[in-house]
C-alpha cells in the first residue's frame, strides 16, 4: 500500500464506520476472536491486560516481560479470570520478538519502557501484525517517529497510541461542546503534565511508590527507566496527555497542524532538593546532575491561526492537573478553576459557571453509552475507551481512530522541545507526517456512538 492509499484508508469518515457490521461489546460467538499479544506485564501492561480479560472477543495468546516478579502478577490475574493461560516469553530483551515470530497475531499491546516502543512497534509491523497499540510516546528521537510512520505506510498496518486522556469524561464533553460551537472559533488552548513524581522517580522497587531516593536500578519500579530521563534530556519529555485532546478540538492532521514550536526550561532543583530532604547531602544521588528543567514551557503555532501552550511540571511538589484552557470567540474552559464561562449564556457576566452543569448537559454519547462498563477500569475509566476502542477497530478491521499520524504529531513534541532549549529557545519548524494530506482528511475520532 503507498503512501495516498494508506492516508486515503485511515482518513475514512464516521458516516463509513457506522456503515460497519457492529458486534456486541463482549463479543459473539459465532465471531472469531481476536488474538492479542501482550508486550510488557508492568503495573500499565496490567492495567490493560484486566480489561482484555473482561471481554469475550478477545483471545490472550502470548504474553512478553523480563521481570518474573510483573509475570507472575499478570499470571495471577489471569487465572483468578478463568482464562486459558497464554504463552510466556521471558529471558533476555530479544525475548518479544521471538513472540511476534512464533504467534499468529491479530493485535499487540506495547506496555514497556519508552525507548523499546519503535523497534517493538516496527518489529510488530514487520512481522505481519495488523493492528498495533502502544502506550505513550511513540519514540525518542525525531528520526524514530518517521521510522515508525514510514513503517506503517509500507506495511498497511494500524498504529494506535492508546492516549487515555483523549476519553477522559470532561474532556469529551468539552470535545462535544466545541463541536457544537459552543465555545465559537477557538484561538487559544493549554495544557500539560503538571504531575509531582518525585515518589515515582526515586522508588526502590520495593513498593508501587515510597519515599526513597533511589533509581530503582534492583527493583521492578518505574524509576529502573524513567529517571534516567531527567537525566540526560531537557524538553517537554510527556507532552500526550495533554496535546492529544487539544489537537482533537482543532483538528490537527485533519484540516489543521502544528506549524512551529519554541521551548523554555527553567533551571533544574526539584530532584536533587528531593534527594537531599529524603536522603541527606551526603547520598550518593545527591551528586547527579539532572539536566531536566523543573518546568518545561512549550508554545505551537497552528496552521489556522490557533496557538497552543504547553507546560512540562513533574519535579517540585504540586497537586495532579493536566491545566486545560480552551478558549475561542464565545467562550472559555479552565480544567484547574473547573469552570466554564459562554457569553450571553451563563448565568451572570464575566463570572464563571462551575463546569459540572455543563458538562452534564453536553456528557458525549460515548460516555453516556458506557458508563456502566467503565467500572472498575483505571483512570476513570478512561482506560476502557482506549482498550475498546483499539479492540473494536481491530475486530472490525477499520482505522483507529487515533492513527500513526497523530501518534507521531503529538510524541514529536518531545524531540523538538529538546532541539528547541538546546538551541536557546529557538523556534523550530514541525515536520508535516501526512506529507501534506492534513488539508483533505476529515475527523474521525469520536463521531460516532460506539467507538
């Protein structure tokens, strides 16, 4: 498939995608199920493996880590299931693709460490596996989000970066209300990862998070990978959670893109005051040297004239909040005052309108439909959409609707954030993944009552 067929195929419209055969929820039985392979058994892998369990049209064929701690957890849930217990690939770091080799496999779920996410996503492509799903971000370098996008244009495969945040309830009800016009033209949004993971970054491994000050080099912990970011890079290294739902609200590769990008890292003192709090002048940690600004701005220009702010927050002690703005000709959402202010419609001039009536009204049909299946699933159950969404698509065999374009624009922030600080805050130019076919694709995500 070139490179025309294959935007042509994944720039399919809702209207084609409620023309599909539509199955129930958990499956049919006269419907073959789908085969699904599992790369990673971490505390996230996990997350997803539960939900794969609780749908009958989804078969476990293999599952992939090194750490037999995380396996055996992942073996545990499977059988307290009652499922058939799928094949175990352990041992080295080749040991996945010994997995993509030896399985016939209709979808893999990526659940590892950034840095493994390319050459898991390519080698799955590679090996003949339709339907990839990975968790964020798609790679680490510029060159590795076209690798991967070059990868999915020559194999005709569907890659789908499983952004919860995008199915977040409040998100898609503003989704929904911009979509209605109720905010009129957007000019200006923000948003981020402003998140304290001091704990997650200095975790011995000996529980999920405590307060040591380690890198969790012996342990099975987020800090064994993730700290090691923070340092040797300085950008906006999370920038999904937040630029997913934005770039859905303005259409981004769908009539719209990011046009440039400059970045701004304050200096670096959160870790090393963590360390030293928690652990004493003299600890060993207490001498590296972090290079990763406490808080990473970031600024897009956009296409059709939006502008976009971002902001990297995760070292110096804060509450939990992705800090949206939406903001257009009639109105404005602020996620951190929860509220909601629309001219000539709210309840009193220039004063704001606690956000929940309104996002009750305007609750998306996705949410009002399955609401009740999102119980017990992680995130607020933004975790099933994502899950569901990537199943649904696979069974159906129709485009993700959050495709390899989009995981590309949305994860190349990283890189360019970096080249951006490195360079002085230069302004840099966003690359077009779509090699200029955002001007004719039309949305698909979310347009539709099912997935």
């Amino acid at each position: 498939m070139n490179r025309r067929e294959f935007v042509r195929n994944t720039g399919l419209t809702a209207a084609s995608i409620g023309l599909a055969s539509l199955t129930n929820l958990y499956g049919n039985n006269a419907a073959p199920l789908l085969r699904v392979g599992l790369i990673g058994t971490g505390l996230r892998g996990q997350n997803h493996l539960d939900l794969l369990l609780r749908r009958k049209d989804v078969e476990l064929v293999a599952i992939c880590d090194i750490e037999p701690r995380m396996l055996d957890d992942a073996k545990a849930r499977i059988s307290k299931s009652g499922r058939k217990q799928p094949t175990v690939y352990t041992g080295d770091g080749n040991a996945w693709k010994k997995m993509l080799d030896k399985n016939k496999l209709d979808a893999v779920i990526i659940s590892t460490p950034w840095e493994w996410h390319k050459p898991m996503i390519i080698g799955a492509l590679d090996a003949g596996i339709p339907y990839v799903g990975t968790e964020v971000v798609l790679g680490i370098t510029l060159e590795d989000h076209w690798d991967v996008v070059r990868a999915a244009e020559r194999t005709g495969g569907q890659v789908m970066m499983l952004e919860n945040v995008c199915y977040r309830r409040d998100v898609m009800a503003i989704l929904n209300m911009v979509r209605q016009g109720l905010f009129g033209e957007l000019m200006h949004l923000q948003a981020g990862y402003q998140h304290d993971l001091r704990e997650v970054k200095f975790n011995d491994g000996k529980q999920p998070y405590g307060g040591g000050v380690e890198f969790g080099e012996k342990g099975w912990s987020e800090a064994r990978w993730r700290t090691d970011h923070s340092v040797h890079r300085n950008g906006d290294l999370y920038p999904t959670h937040g630029i997913g739902p934005v770039a859905h609200y303005i259409g981004i590769n769908r009539g719209n893109r990011f046009l440039t990008l400059n970045s701004f890292s304050t200096k670096s003192r959160g870790l090393h005051n963590y360390i030293v709090k928690k652990g004493g002048a003299a600890h060993p940690n207490a001498s590296v040297n972090f290079r990763l600004g406490d808080i990473v701005t970031t600024q897009i220009n956009c296409a059709n004239g939006e502008t976009i702010l971002l902001q990297h927050d995760t070292n110096l002690p804060r509450p939990y909040s992705l800090g949206f703005r939406v903001q257009g000709t009639e109105g404005i959402w602020m996620d951190v005052n929860k509220g909601i202010y629309i001219e000539g419609k709210s309840a009193r001039p220039h004063q704001w309108d606690p956000q929940k009536e309104w996002l009750d009204k305007y609750d998306h049909p996705l949410w009002a439909r399955y609401a009740g299946d999102t119980e017990g699933a992680g995130h607020g159950g933004m975790d099933f959409f994502v899950i569901h969404a990537f199943v649904e698509a696979a069974k159906r065999k129709l485009p993700v609707p959050m495709d390899v374009y989009d995981a590309a624009a949305w994860s190349a922030i990283t890189p360019l954030s970096e080249t951006s600080v490195e360079l002085g805050n230069q302004t840099v130019e966003f690359p077009d993944f779509t090699g200029g076919q955002w001007m004719h694709r039309k949305p698909v995500f979310a347009l539709n009552d099912d997935f």
